[in-house]
C-alpha cells in the first residue's frame, strides 16, 4: 500500500484523479518548512509543487521512494541527494504550450501599446479633461515588424515563435545548446525589441541580465520573463527602468515568491513595469493537463516503469 501525501494542494486548482493503484491519499492546502518531515514521516510518495525538500528532510524520511513535482521547475528539490537514497524524482513536461506563450504575448502587446498606462490615465479623468478627441501621452509601437529575442529555445520557446511570426515578427533565438540559426546572447541584447526569457535557473543562467546587459538592450526594448525569478538582477531592473533605459519590463516571477517586503520591483514609482503573481502557467486547460500528467508520473512509477525522471 503506496501513502501519497500533496504538500501544497492550494496551488493546484484542478481534478486530481485518484491513482489506480492501492493507496492512502493525504493533501494539505500548505505545509510550512518546519512542517515537511512529520507530515511525510510515513509517506512512500510525496507531491509538492513550491515546498521545498532538501536533503536533511530525505534523512529523516526512510519510507520516501518519489517525490513527484507539481511543476516542470525542480529546483526545491535536492535532486542529487535524492538519487543518492535511491529516491526517484519526477517533474511535469509540456503542458504549457498554449498558456505561457499567450501570457508572453499579452504582456508584450500591453507594454509594446502602453495599454496599462492609458487605461490608468482613463481612471483618474485624464482623458475626460483633454482638449483633444485621442489623448496621446505614451509611446505606441507596433509588434509586426520588430524583433523578438528568445533566450532559451526549448518547446516553449518554439511556441512563442510560431505566435511572433504570425503577427509578422522577426524572430532571433539564443540556447545553452548551439543550433544550427540561432544567434549568440550579445546579438539578442543588441537586436531585438522585445526579449523574452525561458531558460531554466542554474548556477550559470542566476543573474543573466544584470546592469550592463539592459544597457546592451535598445533604450525602446521590453524585457519579458516568465520562466524564473532569479534571472534578472531585480534591483538593477528597477533602476533601468526609471533611467529610461528600457521601455518597459514584463514579469511574472520573482526571486523570492511570494514577494517580501523590499523587493526593489515592487515600488510603486518604477514606471512601465507589469508584475503578475506567477500565473502565466495557470490556465484552467494547462493546470488540467498538469494534474492529469502528475497522476500519470506517480502511476508509472509505482508499475515500475518511471517517466520523466529529473537526475
């Protein structure tokens, strides 16, 4: 008898089917770091989407043979301590091929069309006092025509890709992995208009866009992350952005989530700035095939056969 216990239910708001094996099935809505080990103390699998699992926990879980992540990022997993006690890791693939890319393209069209700003400006009365039918007090640029740089050209890159060029732009790609036609990271920061970020957080990719690559950037370039927190310097960002010299900045994570007093990112005079709260993967279609492909990992794992395995 397999005892599933989900750490973090609260961040999956989706049908999780029961496993067809025999089990013992335990959710939590949260569970606290000081609450791990207890509430996987006799647990065989464990599922956890942000809760953290470190190697000091595994120690003093004997009974532990999988951890399956809610999510394609493992990095609250020890990985390597794992599969030194034998314990199998399992992450979600290719479930957000429709909802990253849209969110990608709905941030690039409100700061490319300073949408935000003119519908704020609506609010406080500012067009109802102007002399003028159209009241144009921000920069409007087109998307067809531009450039947009990706960095990082897995599945979700490609995707993003396939939109850009139906709405008639350029596309340029930078990967850790040389291609045949992608372009070197210098070229991205020089080219493009719009930047979008979908590389994974490691050692090497931690800080990629500090202050000297926004200054590499051309002062009417917007920058978009959505893959993780922790590529940007957030600080050197914020202050890019009241320079002027980038357009504007589209973000869905930060390094530390949810934000903590003091981020730099969140002051409120930071201008041409979107922060959504780490949604862009959330579509009601996407969190489904998440969970369903979460139920499938954990199934084939119990018959012996695991897939998508993370060493």
């Amino acid at each position: 008898m397999e005892k599933i216990v989900f750490l973090d239910r609260e961040t999956l708001r989706a049908t999780l089917r029961p496993p067809a094996f025999p089990h013992e099935y335990v959710e939590h809505d949260v569970t606290y770091p000081g609450e791990v080990v207890e509430r996987l103390h006799d647990a065989t699998i464990a599922i956890t989407n942000k809760v953290r699992i470190n190697g000091e926990m595994m120690a003093q879980l004997p009974a532990l043979k999988m951890i399956a992540v809610a999510a394609t990022g493992t990095d609250v997993i020890d990985v390597r301590a794992a599969g030194a006690r034998g314990i199998v890791v399992s992450n979600i693939r290719g479930y957000a091929f429709n909802t990253v890319p849209e969110h990608v393209i709905a941030l690039m069209f409100a700061l490319r069309r300073n949408l935000v700003a003119y519908a704020n400006d609506v609010r406080a009365g500012a067009w109802a006092a102007s002399r003028q039918f159209c009241f144009l007090t921000h920069p409007i640029a087109d998307i067809a025509g531009s450039t947009l740089g990706i960095v990082g050209y897995g599945a979700l890159g490609r995707s993003i890709a396939t939109r850009a060029e139906a709405l008639g732009m350029k596309v340029i790609a930078h990967d850790a992995f040389p291609a045949e036609g992608l372009v070197d990271f210098a070229t991205i920061l020089r080219e493009s208009d719009v930047i979008t970020l979908h590389a994974p957080l490691t050692p090497e990719t931690r800080g990629m866009i500090g202050a000297a690559e926004l200054k590499a950037m051309k002062r009417t370039a917007i920058l978009i992350n959505t893959a993780r927190g922790g590529l940007v310097d957030e600080q050197a960002l914020a202050d890019a952005l009241r320079a002027g010299e980038i357009a504007g900045a589209g973000f869905d994570v930060l390094t530390t989530e949810p934000p903590t007093a003091g981020n730099p990112l969140l002051a409120p005079d930071i201008p041409n700035l979107i922060l959504t709260p780490h949604v862009a993967w959330a579509s009601a279609e996407a969190m489904q095939i998440l969970a369903d492909q979460l139920v499938d990992n954990i199934e084939a794992f119990v018959a012996g056969a695991p897939r998508n395995e993370v060493k």
